[in-house]
C-alpha cells in the first residue's frame, strides 16, 4: 500500500520529489487509519478496498485544496523541469491526470481486480475499464513520443539557441 | 463497440481480472488470434514496466525474508563464520586501501614508505581479496528456505516472550474476533482482520502488539483444550508476493510462516499439530483475491 501510495501521490505538479511523497503518504495514512477505526471490515478483502478507497478519498481531498489554492493565486512551488522529455513509465504515469492514475496504479501496482478498483474508486466497472484503455494508451503515446525526440536531443542538447549562418 | 469489448477483455485478461472459466475461453481465443497475442504482450510488457519502475519506489523498507537468503547450502556455523570472516576482510581492505590513497599520504606527512613494505601491503591486498572472492563463490545463493527468516524469528520471539507461558496475560482479551479487530485497528493504517473460525480446539485468548519484522504487528493468542498455547502474528508488509505455509521448527518452536493479501502470517507454538491445525484454519479464511 505504501508503494500504490508514493507512486499516485508523486505527480510532476504538486509532489516534486520522493521525501516530500513519503510524508504526505505518512500523512494520509495515519489519517486514513483515524477514519477507519469505528468501522472495522468483516474479511481482508473488505478491509483491503476500504483502506485503499480511504486513502484515495483523502488524496483526491488534498489535491483539490492545493488546486483550489492554486486557483486562488496562493503560492506553491512548480516542480523543475530541463525541458526535455523523459522517456520513461514514470513519466507517463506522473503526467496522467488523477483519476487515470489511481485507476492504473490500483491495478497494476496494488493488485486490484478490475471489480475491486471499481469498489475502491466508487465508480461503475465500465468506468475502470474505460480509464484503464485511456491511462495505457497515453502512456505509450507518451513513451513513444519521447523515444523520438530524445535521438536529436541527445546529438544537439542545446539547439534551441543554434542559429544557420550563411 | 466491438472493438471497445475486445479491448476490454484483454485488459481484463492482462490484470488477471477474468473468472477462471473467461480466462480459459480467453486463452483458447489468443492462440488463434495473432493480433490479440501481439496486443496482450504490449500490455503485459507494460505492466511490468510500471512494477519495474515503482518497485524501488518503498525499497527503504528491507523486503519481507521468508527464510531464502545466501549461503543456504552450508551448515549456519559456516555461513556465519563465512559472514564475519567477508566483513572483516572488507574493513581490512577498505583500510589498506584507504591507507594507500594518495590523498591519506599526503595528510601523513612528508614521509613515504621504503618500497619493501608496500611490496608486502600489495601482496596482502592480493591475498584478501583473493580469499573473500573465494569466500563469495562459496557462499553463492541457492538451496531450500533457511529456517531463521525473519518471519519465523519476529513470530519465535513473540511466542516466547508472549505465549509460552499460561500465566503471561494477553493485552486485551477478547474472544470475539471483531471486538479484536476494531481494537487492532488505530495500530495499523491498512487495518488487520483478525480470522474469524470456529473450532473446537482452538480458543482465541485475545491480542496485543507485537514487533514484527519491520514495523508493529498484531500477535494473537489462542488456546487449545489442555491448555496449550498457540500464537499468530499478523504483520503489515508492502506488497510481498504470496507464498504458501512453510513449517520450520527454531529452538523446540514450531513455526509456519506464509505471506498473502499483502500481510506476512507467522503461526508459532510447542506442537507442531496445534501449528499445523491453526494454520490451516486462517490459511482457510477468505483472502483479498
């Protein structure tokens, strides 16, 4: 669980670095843990989805209180980047909007059946599917994308101010 | 909309999501379908590269051993012999090496060594890393499940200190399993389900806190009809792969320890019979998937 945690809470907007990551995921944990106490589950299953359903419910809360002050013209540091794309999953999924990546991670990273992730999402299962399709084709777009443009990259790292001189 | 159904089965099928019957009706399908193999292994390939990508991601935390370590070939008097030897040739020559930098020499002082002693310090070196290569070949991986994995000693430990005797009192008693897990559950943020079964044999005394292998874990007591006791240590752990009961016996304990559902299980007493019978009752309970 604390992986499925650092790898939804660790997107490219809010959560920079993974030491920022492992204290919000602390964070949501105890208090997902708070909730849960008066309401304990009947069988592992049942108590697996709630505990992933709690900390994604407070997640999803925390991201809309930092949009929302964001919104508000508060202040809050972007996270850096060297212009370049990254080739990488971890890209791809960092840069996926919420509700795609805790559809993805739930499955693929936690386990989940697609029946469960629905549970734990409070979605309909055909809205798992649907945003399991979008998650993994963006992904490999994105991978895609990246893998063409990092040659050229690499052969001129600073074309951007190279100018022809006849 | 086809298409959209398609899709939607090989994702199922990919996240492992599909009944039993689907999957083998799946299967027969994709050996026949050249397109769908070929879309299942895109997929598939990247799934393992999102697990690939985070699965470093909780590595601050040492994974779960279930008793598979190195060395495991040779009796446990070699591997530990082996083991003090390796780190006391590695400080060794860490030091030497240290010693020989030129930067160390320079903060001795103007005075170098005469060219015979570090003909004698080369021949040291050359030695002890000849002698911990060896070792390191001696001690490659492989063989069955030693029996000191950490599960089997947090579970040993806990039976020991608190349920071996039946004078030792449990921290809250209760018999009723969900009176126990709603107790259990301000410790432990995902929540433990302590197993609801009924048998004869067995009593369930009650509950406390115990300490696992990496964090706190929840160490349940139970009793059998003469009085026996039996101990069950459930603890949290991040995402350790299922593996079924393994029974290891440590110091005249009786040990099984299996992981599942994402909690490592270690079920602990004098009798190998009671662990047996115990671990089949909760191996038996429902599990997540």
């Amino acid at each position: 669980m604390r992986r499925f945690g650092l790898a939804l809470v660790r997107d490219d907007r809010f959560v920079c670095d993974d030491v920022s990551a492992a204290s919000l995921v602390d964070k949501l944990f105890r208090q997902a843990s708070l909730t849960l106490i008066d309401d304990p589950a009947d069988d592992f299953r049942s108590a697996r989805v709630r505990a992933f359903a709690q900390f994604v419910r407070l997640y999803r809360r925390h991201v809309r209180r930092l949009a929302a002050d964001e919104a508000d013209g508060g202040w809050i540091e972007a996270c850096g980047s060297n212009g370049r794309a990254n080739a990488s999953v971890t890209s791809g999924v960092r840069n996926l909007p919420l509700e795609l990546r805790e559809a993805l991670l739930l499955v693929v990273l936690a386990g989940f059946s697609h029946r469960d992730a629905a549970a734990a999402l409070d979605i309909p299962l055909a809205a798992v599917v649907d945003r399991l399709g979008r998650a993994r084709a963006r992904i490999s777009t994105h991978v895609d994308a990246a893998h063409e443009s990092t040659p050229r990259e690499a052969a001129w790292p600073n074309a951007a101010h190279l100018r022809i001189v006849k | 909309m086809r298409r959209q159904v398609e899709a939607a089965e090989v994702f199922a099928y990919v996240d492992n999501s599909l009944d039993p019957d689907q999957r083998l009706a799946f299967e027969a399908r994709l050996r026949n379908d050249a397109d769908l193999r070929r879309q299942v292994a895109k997929w598939e390939s990247q799934n393992r590269a999102i697990r690939a990508a985070y699965g470093g991601v909780a590595s601050a935390r040492p994974a779960v051993d279930l008793g598979r370590n190195s060395n495991e070939n040779g009796p446990l008097w070699l591997a530990s012999s082996m083991r003090s030897r390796q780190s006391a040739a590695a400080t060794r020559v860490a030091g030497e090496a240290r010693a020989k930098s030129p930067r160390s020499a320079a903060a001795a002082g103007p005075h170098t060594p005469s060219a015979a002693p570090r003909r004698l310090a080369g021949r040291r070196v050359a030695a002890i890393v000849a002698l911990a290569a060896v070792l390191l070949v001696v001690s490659a991986p492989g063989g069955p499940p030693r029996p000191q994995g950490r599960l089997i000693e947090a579970g040993v430990a806990a039976y020991r200190a608190f349920a071996a005797g039946a004078d030792v009192p449990v921290e809250f008693a209760a018999s009723d399993p969900k009176t126990l897990t709603k107790w259990l559950a301000p410790q432990f943020p995902r929540g433990i389900v302590v197993p609801g079964f009924s048998s004869d044999e067995l009593r369930l005394l009650g509950a406390r806190i115990a300490p696992g292998t990496t964090t706190s874990a929840a160490f349940l007591v139970y009793e059998d009809r003469r009085g026996e006791r039996v101990g069950l240590l459930i603890e949290p752990l991040d995402a350790p792969a299922p593996s079924r009961p393994n029974l290891r016996e440590l110091a005249g304990i009786s040990v099984a320890v299996w992981t599942d559902a994402g909690d490592g299980f270690a079920v602990a007493g004098s009798d190998p019979q009671e662990v047996v019978a115990l671990t089949r009752l909760v191996d038996r309970t429902p599990a997540p998937r």
